[in-house]
C-alpha cells in the first residue's frame, strides 16, 4: 500500500540503493510496529476475555456447590420425612387397632349392660337402689351379709 503510494506521490523513490535500504527497513520497523500494538491489544482482550471466564467458572462452580449442598440437605430432610411419614403410618395403624379393640369392648361392655338391665328389669328391680359397692348396707338394713333371706335385693325383708 505504501509502495503504491509512493509512486503515485509526486517525490520519486530514492535512486540509491542505502537510501532504498533505509526506506524499505523503515515500512518493515513500521509494519512490525503495527502488528506489534495489533497482537499485542488482541492479547489484551484475549487476558481481559479470560479473567472475565474465569470469573464466571469461579461463580458457578460456587453455585454448583451451592446447589449441591441443598441438594444433600432435601435428600436428607426427604429421608427424614419419609422416615417419620412411616412411623405416621404406623402410629395411625396401631391407634386404629386399639381404637377397634376399645370399640368392642365397648360393645361388649353395653351389651353386658343391656342384659343386666334385663335381668334386673325381669326381677322387679330396676326401681330399687343398687347395692353398695364393697358389700357396705344399706341404711334400710337387709342385703348382702345381713342375714336377709328374701327372695329379693335390699328392701329390708326380713325372715
């Protein structure tokens, strides 16, 4: 470019070949200097380019770590929960059992009372106190332990 340059300026090139010489070294030390600063500010970039990478590998490999460890915590927080969601299942499947087997004593317990009330219903009863709990008397006397011998519960009918 600058040889085309120079022959279309207006001042010949130097006749001599030391002064064509000087001139031909000058365009090479200039050529050299511009792919000099060219390469040397493409390595510039290229180091600026690089801390730049390096600087979103360093993030993301904490946000990796980051992400790893929530991961080992909601797999540990998962086992535990399955692990309580068992005992859960457990616990409600032997709440369920004694739940049945209080239900039917109970029922057991209200069909002893039914036929109790009947027996008592059937002997004339069901309209007379009970007798004391720990074979205690009455204050009408008679009763358990008390030398009645009638035919009924209490009531004081003596022989």
């Amino acid at each position: 470019v600058c040889l085309i340059m120079a022959t279309l300026s207006p001042d010949p090139l130097p006749r001599e070949p030391g002064e064509l010489l000087k001139l031909g070294l000058s365009l090479i030390e200039r050529a050299y200097d511009e792919r000099a600063r060219g390469l040397e500010a493409e390595t510039a970039r290229l180091r600026a380019f690089s801390a730049e990478s390096e600087g979103r590998v360093t993030a993301l490999q904490q946000r990796v770590s980051e992400l790893e460890a929530q991961l080992r915590s909601g797999a540990a927080e998962n086992a535990s929960l399955v692990s309580e969601r068992a005992s859960l299942a457990a616990e409600k499947s032997s709440l369920a059992a004694e739940n049945r087997s209080l239900q039917e004593r109970l029922d057991k317990a209200g069909q002893f009372k039914r036929a109790i009330m009947s027996i008592a219903a059937t002997n004339g009863v069901a309209d007379e106190e009970p007798p004391p709990p720990n074979g205690a008397s009455h204050s009408g006397g008679g009763g358990v332990g008390t030398g009645c011998r009638g035919g009924s519960f209490g009531g004081g009918g003596h022989a």
